[in-house]
C-alpha cells in the first residue's frame, strides 16, 4: 500500500502542504521484504505458552517480533497459541509439545498457568528444543532449573507462593531494600552486560546491550551460587551487578530466559538480535529433526529388506535340497 500511494503522488502532496522538504526515496528494502514476506523459503513452528492465548492481541508485539524473526531467515513463522493452565503434567506437555520447531514462555502476571510453563520449560529443556522465555518466562525458566536440577522441589517465586522456602524468585522491593525507586516495577531502559561466549552474546554481536523492563520480582541472588553450581548459566547483569538479566541452560543447543521484553525493539526492517537468534536455533532444530527422520527411515528400510533377503536365501536352499529328492 505505501508504494502504491507513493505511485500516486501522496507522499509528495503531504509534503507539500507541510512545507517540509523531500528527502530521496529508497523503497529497495520494503519491496525485498514484501517479496520475503509472500514468497518464504520455508516455515518454522513455534509454540507460544501463555496465560492470555485467547486474547492474540494480549501479545501482538511478541507475535510481530516472532514474524520479523522469522523474515530474518526468509522463513514464514507459524504460532501455536498454547493455554498453559491446560498442560497439568509433565506427560501431557510432552505430548501437546512434540513436533514443534521451538516454544516460548512469555511475559505475565498472576499465579494462573504457571506449573503448565513449568512442565512446557522441563521439556524443552530436557528434549533439547530452542527456548525463549521473556519476563515470566525467564522466570518459570529459574524456578524450573532450581525444581529439576538444583534438587531444590519446593522453588518458587513468592509471586506465587509467599511462604516458599526457597524463593528463587522474589519481589522487587525485598530485594536489597530498594525503596527509593517510587513504586513497586523496574521500568523503562536498563544497561547490561553480556557474558563472552554465551548465547545472548553472539546473538546481539557486542557485550553491552542496552533493554526495556515492566515487572516487579526478580532473580535473587542468594541461589545464584547454588544455581551456578548446578550448571545454570547467568549471562547478562546489570553493570552493578544487582539483577540478574539472562539466563541460559548449559549443553544445551538454545536455551534463553531475559528478563527484559525484547519484543519492545523489534522492527520489520531490523528484527531484534535474540528473536533471530531464536527462529535461526529453531530452523536448525527442525534440520536437525529431518535429518534424524531420513536416517530412521534408512535404517528402517535397511533392516526390514535384509530379512526378506535372508529369506529369500533360505527359500532357494530349501528348493534346491528338495528338488532331487522330488526327481527321485
């Protein structure tokens, strides 16, 4: 539509009665991502774990984000709007989760669909599929780790469950005293620093990142050496050192909770590094399970012809020890 109009002269009448001076046009990458958005290579499917599925447009900049991803890749993305109060057990995650290219947690409010994001994470994680967790999702990520791998059953947010022994996650206001913030949300840009190496790191290409907050409980960092000691992998903090801003999952092919909303900064035209870095990790994951099905395949097929072949054997031995004793 912008082009069409621009073929009819619009943008210069609007100028125009603006006074304002034309600048030289350049239409070069919306067309190129006209043509990516109509004629993708491919697709990718992720599954989206939330508590307002049946509101889409409770995540529209999550889903756009996802999109411009995708066209990063020249892959159409293809979401799965999961309710996550429905998964009630390890099992039937496992099963409504099989299939899909990549899952993402993300952000929330409120006890509701928690234990669902909890078992949809224990799967991606212990199947090896891309995971992105964003707020909430980073989370869920954090309590899930402390549950399964931490040996620690009873982690929680307080969040949730105020009288946990372990809060894993707490609010903002008990963490290290901060009153002085005026009201009870980390809001706004935040700095934090990248650790070398990490998926977080070579997703956004530099070791300083600058990312919008809107939530009231954090890491707490007195786990962060029990957690650590369990493999956890912290790789972004705030410059002070005060909040935990990343989390990834070790051996792990991705596996990513932020505690920022990066969808706030995604653009058609300049897709957010960690949501490329996502559809690229779940593109990679749905190769990965192609592959693996041609060589199943293959070795189906080999095994299955090799008997018959034997059989075959046996059939003329039998034919040819019989055959003089029916001349006879």
């Amino acid at each position: 539509m912008p082009v069409e109009l621009n073929r009819e002269g619009l943008d210069l009448q609007i100028l125009r009665l603006l006074h304002l001076e034309g600048r030289p046009q350049n239409f070069a990458p919306w067309l190129d991502l006209v043509d990516r958005l109509h004629n993708p290579q491919g697709e990718v499917r992720i599954a989206v774990v939330g508590k307002y599925v049946q509101l889409e447009d409770a995540y529209k900049s999550l889903r756009e984000a996802l999109l411009h991803g995708g066209l990063a890749h020249n892959q159409k993305t293809v979401l799965e709007w999961i309710e996550a109060e429905e998964l009630t057990s390890t099992e039937q995650a496992a099963e409504r989760l099989r299939g899909y290219d990549g899952i993402l947690v993300p952000g929330g409010f409120g006890k509701r669909g928690i234990q669902g994001m909890v078992h949809t994470i224990q799967y991606a994680r212990e199947h090896r599929v891309p995971f992105f967790g964003i707020c909430l999702g980073m989370q869920c990520a954090t309590i899930e780790y402390a549950r399964d791998v931490a040996r620690l059953p009873d982690a929680d947010s307080t969040e949730f469950d105020p009288q946990t022994p372990h809060r894993v996650i707490y609010k903002l206001r008990e963490l290290l005293g901060v009153d002085e913030m005026g009201g009870t949300m980390r809001l706004g840009a935040w700095p934090c620093k990248l650790t070398p190496g990490s998926f977080a790191q070579k997703a956004y290409g530099k070791l300083e990142i600058s990312e919008r907050h809107r939530h009231r409980y954090e890491f707490n960092r007195e786990y962060e050496k029990q957690l650590i000691a369990a493999g956890l992998r912290i790789t972004g903090r705030t410059p002070d050192e005060n909040y935990v801003e990343i989390v990834e999952a070790p051996e792990h092919p991705w596996f990513l909770g932020c505690q920022f909303h990066p969808e706030f900064k995604s653009k058609p035209l300049e897709p957010h590094p960690l949501f490329r870095a996502f559809i690229g990790a779940a593109l990679e994951h749905k190769k990965l399970r192609a592959r693996g099905a041609t060589v199943a395949h293959e070795t189906h097929r080999s095994s299955v012809s090799e008997p018959q072949l034997a059989s075959g054997a046996d059939t003329e031995h039998t034919a040819r020890r019989a055959a003089p004793h029916a001349s006879a």
